[in-house]
C-alpha cells in the first residue's frame, strides 16, 4: 500500500474528526467518572451510542479555507450524505455561469442513482473508520485533569508510552499530545486541540514524514438538545511526501447559520433545497462569514 505524508496528515484529520463527529446523548445525565481516563471512555462510550438525536439533519453554511483558497458552500445532510452548494469564491459570490455549473452537478447527482450508492458506501466505511479511530484513544493517551470552568472540565493528554502500534494512524496519534474540553453534565467533547510532539515517519523517513509542531483545533456546540455538531477546525501540518514532494496541510473551516431539515430528506429533496434556496444568501453574508 503507498503510504504518503498527504494520506497520514488526513489520517490526523479523520482521526480527529472521528473524535467530533459522531453524535449521540445519554438518555440520563451521567454520573462524573472518578478519574480522566474514566471520563475519556465514557465520552466515547456516549458519542458512540445512538440515540434520537443521531438522526437529525442540518442545513448550514460552510466557509472553508483551503491552502489559501477559500470558499462558502452551502450544505444540506440526508441519511446518505452531505451535498453541497458552492455560493461564493473569497467572499464573492459566483457569476451567472458558475451558477448555472453549480446547479447542473448537483441535477446530475441527484438523477445519477450509482453515484449515490457510491456516497453511502463512502459515508459507511468513514462511520466504520470513525468508530475504530474512537475505540483506540483510552489505550493511545494518558490523561489528566488540568482545571475546570462552570460544567466544562479541561484534560490534557499526552501518548501512553506502553501503547504499540504498527499503522500509520497509531504512528501520527503516538506524536500527538493537546487538551480536550468536555462538558460534565452531558459526557460530551466540546473541544480538543493538539500538536505532533515529534517528528513522524513513515518507513523509516523513506515514504515521507509529518514536521514536529503539526497542529489541530476543533470546536463543537450543542445546536439542538442533545446534538453536538462541528462548528469549527483548523489544521497546521507540513512534511515531505514520496520523491520529496513537499506537504502543506493548511486548512479551516466554519459551520454556521444551522437550520433544522427533515430527518429522512432524499438526495433529490436536498438538491431542491440548495437549488431553491441558494439565491437567499445575502453577499453580506457571504462576505462576513468567512
């Protein structure tokens, strides 16, 4: 398998993701484990967990910023998968052409029935991914309270020398070592941030490496009782991949204006969505969001 430092920076990425993404509440308000490392697995144990609330779907803007580029999507969730919009290009809202683009790939992928079974294939592998990167953290990092404020409580977490791994993502999270706020009463992550204390390679240097000081945030809120949703990551990693090409791992994202969407929306009802509602945005709008 070729492994380059562009796939193992998105190992980071996943991983990291993987920590904020799923969402589930506890039916109770949990009792407060004893220890950090308790904490840490019950947060997990409640991310993992299903519950009415995994099932609720978001309409929401996305300004994203990616090695300079930046843009404003406009997203739609189904029970198969995101589809996006893009709106505007570095705060500028696209022309009559690029418009009248936009609208016919999203009428090609609403009408195009493989490529949608290709999106849910894709959305069950990464759930599957998620779960596994979930279920390896307790054993990856050592933790430790580091202080609290009103119902969040800050954790730090450094690699659990005893913690042996041969992949490529165990390799990336052996290097790693951040902070973590979760909220007490739910068990739920409200953010993390961390950094590669070292540098990584990859086959001893010869497939590539990720540069010592590689960083990432992420923030959650609760956007609906229960619902922990994204709203914003950053990602800092530099390297060098195969046959030195240099690796640059720049990017950020905003999730903002969240409105509720019927949870069993069809990839078709979704593209009537972005296409009806797509002219709504203000270029002020656009402009601020970024």
């Amino acid at each position: 398998m070729k492994v380059t430092v562009a796939n193992s920076a998105g190992v980071v990425i996943g991983t990291v993701l993987a920590l904020v993404s799923v969402s589930g509440a506890a039916d109770q308000p949990p009792q407060a484990p004893s220890s950090p490392s308790d904490l840490v697995k019950a947060v997990i144990q409640n991310e993992l967990k299903p519950t009415d609330s995994s099932a609720i779907r978001w309409r929401y803007l996305l300004n994203k910023d990616v090695e300079g580029k930046q843009e404003t999507r406009e997203v739609v969730e189904t029970n198969s998968g995101s589809l996006e919009r893009l709106i505007a290009i570095a705060g500028k809202p696209l022309s009559n052409a690029e418009r009248r683009d936009e609208s016919e790939r999203i009428l090609k992928l609403a009408r195009n029935l493989d490529e949608q079974a290709r999106l849910e294939r894709d959305r069950r592998r990464d759930t599957q991914q998620t779960n596994a990167f979930l279920q390896m953290i307790p054993n990856t990092f050592l933790f430790e309270y580091a202080g609290e404020s009103g119902d969040l409580i800050r954790v730090v977490f450094k690699p659990n020398p005893q913690f042996t791994t041969s992949s490529r993502e165990g390799k990336v999270l052996k290097e790693l070592q951040g902070e973590i706020w979760i909220n007490t009463k739910q068990q739920r992550l409200v953010s993390i941030d961390g950094q590669l204390m070292n540098e990584v390679k990859f086959a001893g240097g010869l497939l590539g490496h990720l540069d010592k000081g590689g960083k990432f945030s992420v923030k959650r809120a609760e956007i609906a009782p229960g619902d922990w949703e994204l709203t914003e990551l950053a990602v800092s990693m530099q390297g060098k991949a195969l046959l030195f090409k240099s690796i640059c791992v720049q990017q950020k994202e905003i999730h903002s204006d969240f409105q509720r969407v019927p949870n069993n929306l069809t990839f078709a009802e979704a593209a009537g969505l972005l296409l009806e509602h797509a002219s709504l945005y203000p270029h002020a709008l656009i402009a601020t969001k970024r």
